[in-house]
C-alpha cells in the first residue's frame, strides 16, 4: 500500500518544479513529432537508401563509441569518479596507430607487379593488426599511467579533487601531443584493400547504398571486443574481483583482492578499448589531430550514461543507440548538420532530467548515513 | 648497505627524470629555456634562431641539479653519494637519447616529420654542435656534477638561517604597540586611503599595456568570484559558467551594436539588463540540476556550455546573434557626455565592479548565507538535517554566481567592441574554475593570486606561451595533489573575540569534580 | 501524559531487503528513551526516517500528533527535530561556534540581502544567535575552542559540539545516534550523566540508539529492541534486562538456557 505523503510546507519553487519537468518533456516530444511530419511527410526528400546509409554509419560509429563508453563505466563503476581524460587515451592510440602505419609505410616489399609495394599493401591485414596492437598497447599504457600519476594519490580526497586532476591531466596530454606531434591534422593512410570510400554496395530501390569496408571491420571488431570483455567482467577471476570492487571497495581488500592491482588493470583494459576505438576512427574518418579525443570523449560519457553508468551492457548499448541518433536525427528532424554535436548535449540532459539511471539501469552509488 | 628499497629511491626518481628531461627536449622546450637563459645573460635571441649551445648546459644542469636535490633525503654524505648516482644514471640516459639522435641525424635521418620540435638544428643544439660523443661526455658530465652539487647543498639546514630572522619579525608584528596601531580606527581608514588612492592614480601611470593586463586580470578576478559563490563557497561543480559570461557579453553587444539589430541602448543600460538576464540564466539552469551531484552536475554544465557556444556559433540563429563572425563594434560607455575612450577609464570600472563583488562576498560569507553554504559543500546531507534547504541556497549561489558573471561578461565585450562564439570557449570555464580552486576554494585573496596568476603570468613569460597550456594541465594536477586546498586556503572568522563580555558565559567555577556540563 | 513521536507500522525496504519491518513505537514527551537492537537492526535505519532522509514505504511517523514520513529533512529540522550522528559528521572547515550557528538555521530569519546590506535586523539576529552558540559551547565543556576549526577537535570534543549544534535548533526531539561510541568508561559515564541533564536542561525529549548497556540501563526510562528489522521487546530497563528474547537477539539463538545457568551458579555463590 503506497503511503500517503504529509502535508510539508510546500514551497514555490517546488510546485513550479513539478510542472517544469512534463512541460519540458512533452514540448520535446511535440517538436520532434511536427518536424519529423515534415520531413517524412511535407518534404519527403529522403528515400530508405538514405536512412540505411545512415543507420549504418551511426552503428560504426556506435561502436566506437560504446568501446570508449565502456572505459567510462568501468572506471566509475570501480572508483566512482568519471575519468576525464579518456578521450584522449582514445587519441593517444589513435596517434600510435598512425605512426606504426606510417612506419609500415616506410617499408618497400617491391612485387613484380607493383615494383613500389610497401609493407602496408603487401600485408594489408597483418598491417591492420599490428596498428590495432600498437594503437591498443600505447593506450592501454596511457591509461596506466594516468591512474598511477594523476588519480592513485587521490583516492580519499573529495569528489572535487580528482575530477580537477583528471581536467588537468586531459589539457596535460592534449597539449603534449600538440607539442610532440604539431597542431597539424594527420591522414591516416590505409591500405588499399581497406581504403576508405570502398565497400559492400547494397541495392536499395534502384539506389546502391555503400556500406564501407572500414566500417564494416570497425563494426565487427567493435562488437568482438565487446564480448570478450563481458567475457572477462562476468567469468574471469579478474572480473569477479572488479564486480566486487564496485561494491564495496573495503570489504574486497579484506577479503584479499590486491585492490591496487585491480585497479590498474581496469584502466588498462579500458586504454585497451578505447585505443581500438582510435584507431578504428582513424581508418574510418582519415583525420586525426591533438584535439579529436575531446567530443567523441563526451559523447561517449553519454553513451554511458544513456546505458545507465556503471553497467558494461548499458554502455555498449548505450554507445550503438547514440550512434544511430547522432547520424540519424538532424536528417529525421530536418535540422542543419552542424547542430548534431548538441544533439549528445541535449540527450544527456534530458537522461539526467528522466531518466539518471539510464536505459537498462543502475545502481546509483547511495551513501550511507 | 644497498638494499632493493635504497636502490629504488635512487633509480626511480633518475629514470623519472630522465623521461621528464627527454620529453621537454622532444617538445622543443630546452630550446626556449636555454633562449630565456641567454637573455636573463644579455644574449638576446631572435625568435626563430637559437642562442648559444652552451646554455643547453644550464638546462642539463638545472635537471641534474633537481635530481640531486630530490634524491638525498637522508641529508648526510651517503646521500650525496646516492644523489651523484642518480645524476649519472639519468644523465647517462638523457644523454644517450641525445647520442643515439645524434648519430642518427648525422646519418642523414630526420624525425620532424613525427617530432616537429626534432629538427636537426635541434638536435645539433642538444649536443652543443659538439660531435656526438663530445655532446655525450659533456651533458653526463653535467649531469654528475649538478647532482653532486644539489644533494650536497641539501646538507645545508636552511631551515636554521630563516628561523631566527623570521621569529623576530614575528615578534615584531605581535608586539602589543604594533597590534594596537593594527586595530586602530584611524590607521584603518589612513590605509583605506592610501589604498584607494592607489588605485586612482596607477592606472594613469602605468601605461595602456598594463593597464589592459591589469584589466583582464580583473575580469578574471569577477569571474572567479562568480564561480567562488559557486564552486568556492556552495560546492555545486559547475562546468559551464562560460554559458553566463556569455550571456553577459551577447546582451551587452546585441543592445548595443549596429548590426545585427540596431538598438544603441547604451552601455549602462546594457549592464543591467547583461546582468539580469545572466541572473535569470543561473536559475534557469538551476532548476534542472538540483538533484544532481558531483561528477554528473560537471558534465551537465559542460553540456549547457557547449550547447551556448555551439547555438551562438551555429548558422541557424546567425540573424539573431550574429553568428559565426561575433558582433562588431560594440559602443562604449558614455559618463557625463564623455565616452570611454581609453584603457584608464575601462580600468577604473574593472576596479569598481571587482570592489563591488569583493565586498558581497565578503559580506554573504561571514552570514548565515556563507555558513549554509559552506555547510552545504562540506556534507549536504547533515546541513539540510540541521535545517538548511539545499534547493533555496544553491539556486542563491547560481543566481549571485551568474550575476557576477554577466558583469564580468558585458564589461569584457564592451571593452573589446566585440565578441565571438569563440569567446566562451569551455577553455573560459575551465581557466576561471582553476582560478578558484587553485588559488583556494572561498577564498578572496587567493582568487586574486590566481587570476594575476593564470592571467598576469604568462604576460611576462611571453615566451613560454606555447607550453601555456601544458603547465596548466600540470598545474591542476600537481595542485591536487599536493595543495588541493589551494595557494591562499579560505580562514574562517574568529567569531568569538565577538560577543561582549557581558553576554559572555559566566567564568568556569575551579571545581575538580565537575565534569562534562554545567550551567 | 502526550507522545510526542508516534512510530506507527513504519516499513522501510532497500530493494529486497526490509530494514524495518512494521516497527510502532510511542515515545512519551519529555522522556529518555533508547533503541537497541544487535547490529544491522535497523536502528539508524529508523532514524533517517524519523528525521526525512528516507521516506517509509509504509506506515506514519506522527511528530507532536502531526505526520511527518516523507518530509525533507530540512523541513523535520524546522519543526524541532535535532540529531546526531553514528560517525561524527560535523562541517570541518568550519570553526565550532560555526557548527553550531548552522544548527540555529531554522530560526534565522534574515536573507542574503539583509547579509549584504547589514541591516540592523541581520546584525541584531546575528549577533544573538552567536551569543546562545557561545553559550551552548560552554554549556558542552568547550569553552574557548570557539574558534578552532572542527576538524582539528579532538574526537571527544567533536562528539560534544555534534550535541551542541543539535542543541542550537531548540529542538524538542533529540535523536542521539550513539553518542559514546568510542568512548572509553569514564567518558562514557560522564557522557551519560551529560545527557541526563539535558533533558532537564532544554526540555527535551531524547532518544537514544546505544550498544553501550550501562548507558542504556542507567538513563533509560522506556527501551525498544529491534532485531532483524523487528521490534522485539520494549518496556522498562528490568523488563528488557530480563527478557529471553533480548537475551538471544544478542546472544544467540538457544543460549537461554546458558544465562539461566549463570544465573543460578551466581546464586548459589551468593
């Protein structure tokens, strides 16, 4: 039987905050309802070849998302703060396949057919492997040595402190790598087998709609890595012990689980995804820079947060459906491309507004009195 | 006796800082120091050449030297020899980095194409021009002997030479003639005085450079103070207080510029409604954010941040705000018929504008407004147990914080004649937020420091600028660690020396068998 | 003589796990009453739905004959409700007479213009409730650590000005949440004492939550045991003392016949 609110004194700001909320959503609801009349109905510009080419983009880029996003959970799932410079582990890796493929580049195995063969083309998919290995290495280092320098002393002090430390070491490591490696964008050169723009052409109504080679790998990849970390957090020794870490931090030390070393290893398993994450955006995007870790880092901290923070399925999850929003929305609403970076803003503020405990739910850290 | 654990604390910080020293030389860093050193020596360096090779040995030795120094914790003869150790190792390291590049690039290789800051001429520079190996020998040479020199200069107890001098000068300042002098009324308003006069005569004497500088530390100064109601003092951890400024800014230059509506209100007209509608814009944000706590309450902000610059830079609403390109020609003020026309009379306002919000907050912290506050960052919980209402107080600080914000914004734009999306970077938010924690969480003097800091600094170090940014990340992180309640921490009044004596209690009775509890 | 707090049916559940189970407790006006229980009872539990932390699933909390479940806990505050904590929670970048004026909130008036402004009203307002603090500060045993920020108390200290910033709300329900953890007999007793004659002191009503028996049986004039979320016994300090399902709640299960073994060798002794 619900029990029956008191009468308290209730305030102004409280009756205007319970109007404010379904006002808020059924606004947002009623917009996106008359703007996707329009495009659908009024304008009718857009045929399924179009929604499929952009479905299909948003689950690649989804994907990559939901590896950073992961990284998000499962640092905050151990150590309840949100690692703010995760993007650029992200970028980090992506820079480090980068240059492996550049070296790779470097290396002439001439055929008799193509007299100016690199290693690159010569073993397109050992040199994919090997930039995926060093991409996810470097990051995974990365991630480390982060916890060890910038978070390990902090763990006791106030939620402020560490999260200043982590903006801190975000600007530290964008500027280092501006520093090291020059403002100036970077192309990531693929092999020809995978080159970006070429791909599985599917027919659609008389129109083909390409779904690329790139983001096919990156798609699969992204997926695979997914289940081998479920794998890992659900049937490994090592998962167990992250599991109960995110419970309760001083009963696991007591029980024996070498706290510390949990740690770093949750760091370096999410560097590891989220270097994956790099460098598939580098064969898929092409460019990259000092600065690229910045949104794709937010995003994906909402992607988390859409899943619910904290819970690994909710992240991949959460990363794939914000993907597929992000590419589909400003077509479906009939709004300018430019504005599909507010679209992650505005999702999390309307997930915080109704939903904080995301879409598969959480356990919100409660404390205790 | 060399065990594991001894050998650790000489290897360990070698090797740290033989990466901290091979990283500065791939940013290019050595090069720009050793061009400081050479001026500080009369040597000015065209920028875009380099000074002497040789001052590449102060930079070798200013590492070994920081080596030697940390490396000797046992302040005895053992620990210089640990300390010269240390030296070698990492300066063996560094050195061989310097070799092995040496070697490389008279061979005909080039890295810039990875490590831009790796140009031969660079690298040629690391070695002193010298052939690898003389570079090689040179800088472990230096190495070993600044190591050497800095831990023995640790044997030396400094401590012993500043404790005397600096317990007569406290005694000094305790004496009871001093004290009284201190508190005296008319003393106080001879220095309110002397202050303020100050403060009418600089700005005409120090020229329009300075007197922008100054300036912009003084915006800085408001914004901190804004966020400190916030942050400093409520505890809520806004991100996105760049979206206030901004507000500030766009109001202030839309009322008053001829494109892209014309109006021409006025400067001072501008101001309030600037002010106002940042206010509104507080509580606005506030409303949706109530709940939310720490980490997710930053994020969220940053959201609403990035939504502003975003919408303010975005094509859609160009026709209203102007878009891309900001709004030109913003209008000065007009006092008396005068217009503003230079840096003084904008300075003269900055000063006003940062007394102002100095004194309100100075006045809201020693009040029940500023204890509910505090109450409310250090355990929310317990204070709305205790009987504070934690919506009312934080929509308080949005509101004030906000406010303070659309000052510092109108004044900014105004004195620019313009603004931009690219004004209110997240960038802004971050700088003013490390202004308050840095320079102590409700604490005004240290929000000063920070701004003159953050702001002030780099316009004397003009050319370390491109390593701004990456001393800055450093900074919060060091910072956290080490003083996390910042360079100047916030001290709370002595309220006691308050009550008359009259109210007072009445005096303990010396009574043994009393314990807790008498009336 | 009236209750002042009436606990009726109170149900509180975590998920699957029912903290309080139908708990119904009367707590008469001016009196000094415990709540014990092992731990995990559900003891703080109740509490933090006394003073609005947690809202009941179920039941009413009725305070001075009107309900209060569900509250605010700032609201609870202004009616007069004042509490302490298991772990001290004192504001520890605040001085101590600031800890206590922050307990006075719900009977300051003025705003944060009057703060700004210096009204005459804001400094009179000010100016007495720093008074009473000073007062309440003596009245603890703090004399002249007014100024001293509360972190660097010591922890006795601590537990001391906890009371007095509860005292500062004029409360008439007191909820002391054990108050002598930590403390050594000495302390512990003089602590007792101490809060006795608060009772007297500020016409209070006090309930405690104590593990410490000879605090509970020495003060106590009403004691409730909870076990498991359950209210098992309640009644005077003998009848508690008595009781074979305290006995075992503590105990164990099956050790009745343990203590009535004890007893009669000690009776044989005598």
């Amino acid at each position: 039987m619900q029990n029956e609110r008191s009468q308290g004194s209730k305030g102004f700001w409280k009756k205007v905050g319970g109007y404010i909320r379904p006002f808020i959503g059924i606004a947002v609801i009623a917009w996106a309802i008359w703007r996707m009349y329009i495009v659908f109905f009024v304008d009718a510009k857009f045929g399924p070849e179009t929604w499929l080419r952009l479905a299909f983009s948003g689950l690649v880029i989804g994907g990559m998302y939901s590896l950073v996003a992961i990284g998000y959970s499962l640092v905050y799932g151990i150590l309840g703060m949100i690692n703010f410079a995760h993007g650029e582990v992200m970028m980090v890796g992506s820079f480090a396949g980068y240059f492996l493929i550049q070296a790779l580049k470097q290396i002439p195995v001439p055929s008799a057919v193509m007299p100016e063969q690199t290693f690159l083309n010569a073993y397109p998919w050992l040199s994919v492997i090997l930039a995926f290995a060093v991409g996810m290495t470097t990051a995974a280092a990365t991630g480390y040595f982060l916890e060890k320098i910038a978070y390990r002393p902090l763990r006791n002090a106030p939620r402020l402190v560490p999260l200043i430390s982590a903006i801190g070491a975000s600007i530290f490591l964008q500027n280092a790598v501006q520093l090291l490696f020059s403002p100036q964008l970077r192309d990531y050169t693929n092999p020809d087998l995978l080159a970006r723009g070429t791909g599985f052409a599917l027919k659609v109504n008389d129109n083909s709609v390409m779904l690329t080679y790139t983001g096919v790998l990156a798609f699969l990849i992204s997926i695979s890595l997914m289940g081998l970390l479920y794998y890992v957090v659900q049937r490994t020794r090592l998962g167990r012990s992250m599991r109960a870490i995110s419970q309760d931090k001083k009963t696991s030390a007591l029980m024996g689980v070498n706290v510390d070393n949990v740690i770093s290893k949750t760091f370096i398993i999410s560097g590891l995804l989220a270097g994956a994450a790099g460098v598939m955006w580098g064969l898929q995007m092409g460019l990259i820079n000092y600065f690229m870790g910045f949104l794709p880092g937010i995003k994906a901290f909402t992607a988390a947060v859409l899943g619910g923070i904290g819970s690994i399925p909710g992240a991949m999850v959460g990363g794939l459906v914000l993907g597929v929003i992000e590419s589909i929305a400003p077509a479906a609403f009939g709004v300018d491309f430019q504005l599909k970076d507010v679209i992650a803003f505005l999702i999390l503020i309307l997930i915080f507004l109704y939903r904080p405990t995301g879409l598969l739910g959480t356990t919100i850290k409660e404390e205790k009195l | 006796m060399k065990n594991k654990s001894s050998g650790n604390k000489i290897v360990n910080p070698a090797i740290v800082a033989s990466i901290v020293s091979i990283f500065l030389i791939m940013i290019g860093f050595n090069v720009v120091f050793a061009a400081i050193v050479s001026k500080a020596f009369g040597q000015n360096v065209i920028s875009g050449s380099l000074s002497n090779p040789y001052f590449q040995i102060v930079f070798n030795a200013m590492m070994g030297f920081l080596v030697g120094w940390r490396v000797n914790q046992t302040r005895n003869f053992r620990g210089v020899l640990a300390s010269s150790a240390a030296g070698a190792i990492s300066g063996a390291i560094v050195a061989g980095f310097c070799l092995l590049l040496g070697i490389i690039y008279v061979n005909g290789g080039d890295f810039r194409s990875y490590l831009t800051a790796l140009s031969p001429i660079n690298v040629n520079f690391c070695l002193y021009g010298l052939p690898p190996i003389m570079g090689f020998l040179v800088t472990l040479v230096t190495f070993i002997i600044f190591a050497f020199l800095g831990g023995l200069l640790k044997l030396i107890p400094f401590g012993r030479f500043f404790s005397k001098p600096a317990g007569a000068v406290k005694s000094f300042f305790n004496k009871p003639s001093i004290q009284k002098t201190w508190h005296n009324k008319v003393f106080r308003i001879f220095l309110l005085i002397l202050g303020l006069s100050a403060l009418i005569i600089l700005p005409r004497l120090w020229g329009s450079y300075w007197n922008y500088v100054i300036g912009t530390v003084g915006i800085y100064v408001l914004m901190g103070l804004g966020l400190n109601l916030i942050v400093g003092l409520s505890g809520q951890l806004v991100l996105g207080f760049a979206a206030f400024i901004a507000v500030g800014a766009y109001t202030a230059a839309l009322l008053n510029a001829p494109e892209p509506h014309n109006l021409m209100l006025g400067s001072w007209i501008a101001f309030i409604v600037g002010i106002g509608l940042a206010a509104f814009a507080g509580a606005l944000i506030g409303l949706p954010i109530m709940k939310l706590r720490g980490d997710y309450l930053a994020i969220v902000t940053l959201g609403f941040g990035e939504i502003m610059r975003i919408s303010l830079k975005s094509d859609l609403l160009t026709s209203f705000t102007g878009g891309p390109r900001g709004i030109q020609d913003i209008k000065g003020p007009v006092i008396f018929g005068a217009a503003f026309n230079s840096d003084i009379d904008f300075m003269y306002l900055i000063i006003m504008a940062v007394a102002i919000a100095i004194f309100v907050t100075i006045r809201l912290q020693d009040s029940r407004v500023g204890r509910a506050w505090i109450s409310m960052r250090e355990d929310e919980t317990v204070a709305s147990a205790s009987g504070v209402n934690p919506m009312k107080y934080k929509m308080l600080a949005l509101v004030l914080g906000a406010a303070f914000a659309g000052l510092a914004g109108t004044i900014f734009a105004t004195r620019n004649q313009f603004t931009g999306p690219e004004d209110h970077t997240l960038m802004v938010s971050i700088n003013a937020l490390a202004i308050v924690i840095v320079g102590g969480m409700g604490s005004i003097p240290g929000i000063i420091l920070g701004a003159f800091a953050l702001k002030g600094l780099p316009e004397l170090l003009r050319e370390f600028e491109s390593y701004r940014m990456l001393a800055f990340g450093a900074l919060l992180v060091a910072m956290m660690i080490w003083r996390p309640q910042g360079f100047w921490p916030a001290k709370r009044p002595a309220l006691s020396k308050r009550v008359k004596p009259e109210d007072s209690p009445p005096p303990l009775p010396l009574d043994p068998n009393k314990e807790v509890g008498h009336d | 003589m009236t209750d002042v707090l009436q606990i009726q049916n109170v149900t509180k559940q975590f998920g699957g796990l029912t903290a309080v189970d139908n708990v119904s407790i009367d707590i008469p006006e001016k009196s000094i009453s415990s709540i014990i229980g092992p731990n995990g009872a559900g003891k703080t539990t109740l509490f933090n739905c006394i003073s609005g932390y947690y809202s009941p699933e179920d039941g009413k909390i009725l305070f001075q004959g009107q309900p209060i479940q569900g509250l605010a806990t700032y609201e609870v505050a202004a009616l007069g409700i004042a509490r302490t904590y298991q772990n001290i929670r004192l504001f520890k970048q605040l001085t101590a007479l600031e800890n206590i004026l922050v307990g006075a909130q719900p009977h300051l008036t003025t705003g944060w213009l009057s703060a700004v402004l210096h009204t005459r009203k804001f400094k009179s307002e000010e100016y007495d409730a720093l008074v009473e603090a000073t007062h309440l500060l003596d009245h603890v045993g703090l004399k002249g650590c007014g100024d001293t920020v509360a972190v660097n108390l010591p922890y006795g200290a601590q537990r001391r000005l906890e009371i007095a910033r509860a005292l500062a709300n004029r409360p008439s329900l007191l909820l002391l949440d054990e108050p002598t953890a930590g403390m050594n007999p000495q302390e512990t007793e003089s602590m007792a004492k101490f809060i006795a004659t608060l009772r007297d002191d500020f016409n209070l009503t006090i309930v405690l939550i104590e593990h410490d028996m000879s605090v509970v049986m020495g003060i106590s004039e009403q004691i409730s045991v909870l076990d498991h979320g359950v209210k098992i016994a309640e009644g005077l300090p003998e009848e508690i003392r008595a009781n074979p399902r305290v006995i075992e709640a503590y105990l164990g299960a099956g050790t009745q016949h343990l203590v009535d073994k004890f007893k009669r060798k000690k009776n044989n002794a005598a």
